[in-house]
C-alpha cells in the first residue's frame, strides 16, 4: 500500500514522561484518517512531531517517504498543513488579507486565489471582515482556506469541530469531504467526536499512553463488525419457531419484539415469515458502530 504518512517506533519524551512509547502508524495515501484517543494519549504531540515543531528521542517518521529527521524534510513539509489545536490568524486584519499574507509566508504569488479558496469554504461573502470577529465554526474554516495555500497534499487537523456548533460541524465535515473526493488530499483527523469522525474517515487508528493499539479501515469494521437485526411483530412465539428452524441464534426481548444475532437474508426470511402467519411491523439493522469499536479496542486499555 501506498503511505503518504508512516511512522515507526517513534518515540517522544519530556524528561522522565514518555508520550510516544515506539508508535506505529500507516497513513495511505487519499485517506481520511481518524486518529482517536484520550487527553494525553500522544494524539497533538505525533502531529507536532509531523509538523516539524518538536523533534523526536527514537525511531522514525516518514512524510510522503522521506525521513523527517532528513536534510529535505522541510522541502517535502511544503505540501503538508497543520491546524494544530486552535487555527492561526492575524485577528486584526481582514479574513482575504489573512489568506494572503499565507500565500505571502508560501511564497504563492497569485493572491487570486484567496478569492477561490474563501468561495471553497464559504467565506466568500465575508472576505472584508475582521478575522476576530468571526464565530468558531468561520475561524475554523479560515484555518482550512489559508491551510489549502500551497496546494498541500496532506492536511493535520487537530480537534477541528471542537467547540462548533451542529451546523458548524456538517460545515467542516463538508469541506473536508469535498477535498479529498475532488482535490486528492490525505487527512489526518484527532477527534473526541466519535459519531461525527465515523462520517468522513476512511481509516482509524487507536492510540493509547503513546503506543498504537489497533489500526482498522472503515470498510473493515463495515464488513468483520457484529450485526444484529431487531423485529418488531405481535407474533413473535412464531417468530422464535421459524428462527429456530433457520438455525439462527436471537433473543426475545419481549412480547413484541425480537434481536436476531445476524443480518437477516431477506429474500429467505421475508418469505417464510409471511407462509408462517407471522405480520412482520419493522425491521431494523443495527451494524457494529465507531464507537462500540472504541469501547471493545480500548476497554482493557483505558478506563472509558
């Protein structure tokens, strides 16, 4: 597989505190990755490492296949953004100024496209405002417009739909949805928001007292994670001999309802159930989510 981001036995440090304790992580190329932990799982400190902020006590990292702690690393950390905690902006200029004193810091001479990149994240009808005097959700996707100067093939977002709003949230969501379907660029997402990160990412990894616990794409959890199926129907003593007779394991839960441990065949079920006189009111599928993967992957880890 082809990695844009890999780390291997890093390691991080401050005196006797290990934060990074021999990380492994495997980022592809085009993917949206969720890395997911608790406060003071090492989450911030690996995208600092990344970012070039601090420097690594062991092991190794590799940007787009070049080592971080190499000679060209800073040419290569060109085509990388990182919104790192809170997103970075002058406060008393205007939000198109903002944009392009990045393009100035990039050494991007076309300012126009500040102009394109405020319509890409709906800042457009306030590019002449104050950026201070924007809202949390706005100043978030300032960070990302003045992120996307450079044409970066990798962006680091650190806790981006922290503090927002619903809206604000869908409007993050959107965004980076949109650029990596229409722009190819990998993201690499911390987030606390479980149910929202399972709605864009396309690969997790788990981090837990600096140390990778367990990496899984989305498609993986889709296809290996438990499914059940509620049944909801007045008949369910005959519902519970037809399922019986379909070797399927299930439990009563009450008079009216029913859990089957599996996803049912429909067309095999629907069928049988209608010969058997059993009036079937709804049905519902229930697929192993985000977080009950959390759950089963961190439970001996952390105390949930």
């Amino acid at each position: 597989m082809n990695y844009i981001l890999e780390a291997n036995k890093l390691c991080k440090k401050y005196g006797r505190n290990t934060v990074l304790n021999e990380l492994d992580l495997h980022v592809p190329k085009g993917a949206i990755y969720g890395l997911i932990g608790r406060n003071g799982a090492g989450k911030t400190t690996f995208m600092r490492l990344v970012a070039g902020l601090i420097r690594s006590n062991g092991g190794d990292c590799k940007l787009m296949e070049v080592s971080i702690n190499s000679k060209q690393i800073n040419d290569i950390r060109r085509k990388m953004s990182t919104i790192i905690e809170v997103p970075a902006f002058y406060p008393d200029i205007t939000v198109r100024e903002n944009v392009i004193e990045m393009c100035r810091l990039r050494e991007v001479e076309d300012y126009s496209i500040a102009d394109e990149y405020l319509k890409l994240v709906s800042l457009d009808k306030d590019a002449g405002k104050r950026a201070s005097k924007l809202s949390l959700g706005m100043k978030q996707r300032l960070g990302i417009a003045m992120a996307m100067v450079g044409n970066p093939e990798i962006i680091l977002l650190d806790e981006p739909m922290n503090g927002l709003d619903p809206q604000g949230i869908i409007d993050i969501r959107n965004i980076i949805l949109d650029l990596n379907k229409n722009r190819n660029i990998t993201f690499v997402i911390s987030s606390h928001l479980l149910d929202e990160l399972s709605k864009v990412a396309t690969h997790y990894g788990f981090i837990s007292d600096g140390r990778l616990i367990r990496e899984i794409s989305a498609e993986e959890i889709k296809k290996d994670g438990n499914t059940t199926t509620t049944v909801v129907t007045p008949d369910t003593v005959k519902l519970a001999v037809l399922l019986d007779s379909m070797k399927l394991q299930y439990e009563i839960k009450s008079s009216s309802e029913a859990v089957v441990f599996a996803q049912l065949d429909l067309e095999e079920f629907m069928p049988q159930a209608k010969e058997a006189g059993i009036e079937i009111n709804s049905l519902t599928v229930n697929s192993e989510s985000l977080e009950n993967v959390y759950l089963n992957t961190m439970g001996n880890k952390e105390n949930c």
